[in-house]
C-alpha cells in the first residue's frame, strides 16, 4: 500500500530532489515539499516535481488573510496539489487559503509532531480547521495521545502524520490510530537505497492490513 505514504523531500538540490522523485514518486500518495528544497531553487521545482507525483506544500502559513493567499495562489499557478497551512492564525487567515486553493486540498496544522503550545488549543485548532472547511489535519504519528484526540475530533477530515521513522513513530500504530496518510522524510531520502526503504514501510503497512 505504498500510497499510504507522502514522501518528505526535504533537500537543497534540484538534481537530488528530481532523482528521487523520479524514483519514488509513482509509489507514493504524494511528495511534501518544505522551505529547503523552495529557497534554493524556487517555486518552479513544485512544476518540475508534479511530473513525478502529487506535490504538498508545507509552507506552514501563519500570516493574515491576503499574504496566506497571494502565497497560495502562487501554489495553485505553479501545479499544487495541495497546501499546508497553520491553524492557529484563526478563522479568517485559514478560510482565505481554502479560498484561494479552488481545487487544491488545504491541510491545518492541528498538532504538531514536537511539543508545542499547540498542545493546549488542539480541540479549538480542530473546530477551527473545519469551520474554514480545510479537506485534511496534519497531527503527529509519533504522539499517540494527541494522534488518538484528534481522530475523536476530525469527523471526516483526513489524517496526515509526520513524525514516523526518524522521530520515533511506528508507521502502523500511526494507522491504526487513525493516520490516513503518513509522512516520512529521512528514513526515505538519508537511506543508501530509498526505493527499498519506501517498500519496507509499505510491506509493513500491507501486512498490518492483511492480518
Ligand atoms: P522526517 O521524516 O525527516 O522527520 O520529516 C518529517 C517532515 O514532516 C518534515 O518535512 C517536517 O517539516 C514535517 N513536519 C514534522 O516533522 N512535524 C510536524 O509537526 C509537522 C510537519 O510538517
């Protein structure tokens, strides 16, 4: 079940980035790209890199409501499957990207995979996350407490969850707890053969799915 899995490229070179998405990115549900690979090269690499998979961009917005969406916007331009924004800008700052996504999915940072003061308002950031009308939460698949609390809340919103492999979560626990997809970086791009490190995640998936 590979495409249970959104690949984190978190990496500077365009070179590097491009292999593994070519590698990779027919296997996975998506390609997460964040703020190394974009500083480097540029907004054009989400273009380049959606001939190889659905590209997220985590860019985290935390910002008022026309800055969330010139950004997003620039998303949606450049070929975005999706965006990841915060939550805790409020209502408004998180309705403004659903708006400017059109048919991008937006997904609100609801908890996150490190302890952060998010921890008090995770209830609040999911009620906001779904007045805003967000298709998808992103909570952490190495905290089972807050994975578990935010499954109670999410109604039918999607699940994504950073946190497994290299940050300690179990990519099967993360499912079984309610992670629709998981998000994995290093345990992937740092291994000296990522395709076989994506097939080890998947055939544990698999097997926890057969059993
Ligand atoms: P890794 O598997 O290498 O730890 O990568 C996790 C990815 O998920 C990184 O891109 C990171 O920025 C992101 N992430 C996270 O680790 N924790 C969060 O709470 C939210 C994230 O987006």
């Amino acid at each position: 079940m590979d495409n249970k899995i959104i690949f984190a490229l978190d990496v500077y070179d365009y070179n590097i980035a491009m292999e593994l998405a070519k590698k990779v990115g027919d296997k996975v549900f998506a390609i997460k790209v964040n703020w190394p690979a974009i500083l480097e090269n540029g907004i054009k690499i989400v273009r380049d890199l959606s001939k190889y998979s659905n590209i997220i961009c985590d860019f985290k917005l935390a910002d008022i409501d026309n800055t969330v969406s010139l950004i997003t916007d620039k998303v949606r331009e450049y070929g975005g499957y999706g965006i990841i924004s915060h939550s805790f800008t409020g209502l408004n700052s998180l309705k403004a990207v659903v708006k400017s996504a059109g048919n991008m999915k937006v997904f609100s940072v609801v908890s996150m995979s490190q302890e952060s003061y998010l921890d008090n308002i995770t209830e609040e950031l999911v009620q906001i996350s779904k007045d805003a009308g967000v298709y998808g939460l992103v909570a952490p698949g190495n905290r089972p407490y807050y994975l578990k609390k935010v499954k109670e809340l999410a109604g039918g919103l999607k699940i994504i969850s950073p946190g497994v492999g290299a940050q300690g979560g179990n990519i099967v626990d993360a499912m079984i707890l309610g992670s629709d997809y998981v998000i994995i970086g290093r345990s992937i791009y740092n291994s000296p053969d990522p395709g076989e490190a994506l097939s080890n995640f998947a055939r544990d998936i698999n097997n926890k799915l057969n059993k």
